[in-house]
C-alpha cells in the first residue's frame, strides 16, 4: 500500500475513533432532563415555535461554542503527542470524572423520597414570560453553562483535540458530537411540528417524567459518565 493511501487509511480510523469515544459523552448531554423540561415549556406558549426554535439554537451554539475552545485549547497545548493523548488530558479526565462523581452524589442525597414531590427550578414558573433573546440565552445557559453539560462538552472536546487527527477531521467530530448532543432538546420540537394535537398530550407525558425523575437520571448519569471519564484518564495515564 502506498505510505499516501497508508496514511489517509490511519487517519480515517483516528478520525473514527474520535467519534466513537465521545458518543457516549454525547449522549450523556442528550438526556438531560430540565433542558427537556424547559422547551416542553416554551413550546406550549403562544410563540412556542420560533421560541422552541431558538431555544435549540442556542443549545446548539453554547455546544458548539464550548467545544470549538476546548479544540483549540487542545491544539495549543498539544492534546496530542505522537498520536497518543497527552498527560494533561488524561489528568484533566480524571479531574472531571472525579467532579461527575461528586454532582452523582449530591444530587443522589438531594432526591425526594416522593418522586411527585420533585420541585423544578422557580424560574419555569415565568418561562411563558421569557423574550426571544432571553429564550437564546437560555438555550446557551443549558448547554454550555450546565453543570453535567460542561463537563462532558469538555472532555470531548480533549478526546477529538488528543486523537491526532486533522483540523477538519476534528470539526467533523465536534459537529457529530454536537447534534447527538442536541437530540434530546430536537426530539419535542420535532413532535410539536409535525405531530399536532397529538403532540399536547406526548409532551406532557414527557415534561411529567423529565420532572419527577429529574435528580434520579441526573445522579445516575453523573455517576456512570464520571467513572467512564476517570477510567478513560487513568488509561492514558498508564500506557
């Protein structure tokens, strides 16, 4: 095989592992509950439309926006040393793995003992009130600014950035990274779209589980994404 084809051959499979390691990252992102809760909302206003809209694109640039500054961080820093991740990164897993597992059991200890009795944030009280810049800002605030968001965004950031592939290579990574990231937010406004009277009574169905199981999913997700985090640091610690 020509070192050329050889070459392009080793790429694509980098490229394909990247992806790969941050799936699951991204689908810890995709079901995160008061996100889900919160377009249900918006989407039950009277401008529920461009308003849900909105709201995913801000999801989606808080993600995107995250994301591109940890590729660049990564790419200054040297993510990547002879196609092998650098210390740092592995260090910086496991830094964020161990803070998923600290949020895994404060939310853990914070659960009702009722799962009816689950209390969602004060400000959805008003979310009905909210202007098209403060729906944006929101989407951006739940997805960049999100406490389990964040860190996940980040370390798939430092995956692609540590993969040794190439500049457009890790956009395309990042860009898949992103809109798996995003489904669960695009899920509703889908059904609100295209399913209509039917969707009132779906998004219900929804916005009630997304709420009462709220912390429960949270900690669980916390847990299981913070031992995959620290697994993957020590890994690259140790070989």
């Amino acid at each position: 095989m020509p070192r050329s084809t050889r070459s392009l051959a080793c790429e694509e499979t980098a490229s394909g592992h990247a992806v790969g390691d941050v799936l699951g990252l991204a689908a810890g992102v995709a079901i995160s509950p008061l996100p889900i809760v919160a377009i249900i909302l918006i989407l039950a206003t009277p401008r529920g439309r461009p308003n849900g809209t909105l709201f995913l694109v801000g999801r989606i640039l808080g993600l995107a926006l995250l994301g591109a500054i940890m590729l660049t961080v990564g790419g200054s820093g040297g993510a990547s040393t002879n196609k092998h991740p650098a210390t740092w990164v592995g260090i910086l897993k496991i830094v964020l793995g161990e803070l998923l597992a600290l949020f895994a059991a404060r939310q853990w200890r914070r659960r009702p003992a009722d799962p009816a009795e689950a209390q969602l944030p004060k400000w959805m009280a008003a979310i009905d009130r909210f202007t098209p810049p403060k729906v944006l800002g929101l989407g951006l605030l739940l997805s960049a600014a999100n406490a389990k968001n964040a860190p996940l965004t980040i370390a798939a950031g430092a995956s692609i950035s540590a993969a040794g592939i190439s500049v457009p290579q890790q956009i395309g990574a990042l860009a898949v990274f992103v809109c798996i990231a995003s489904l669960g937010v695009l899920a509703p406004l889908t059904v609100h779209l295209f399913m209509g009277e039917r969707a009132r009574s779906i998004l219900g169905t929804w916005r009630n589980r997304a709420a009462r199981h709220n912390v429960a999913v949270m900690a669980a997700l916390f847990f299981v994404l913070g031992l995959k985090l620290l697994g993957d640091g020590v890994s690259i610690l140790v070989t």
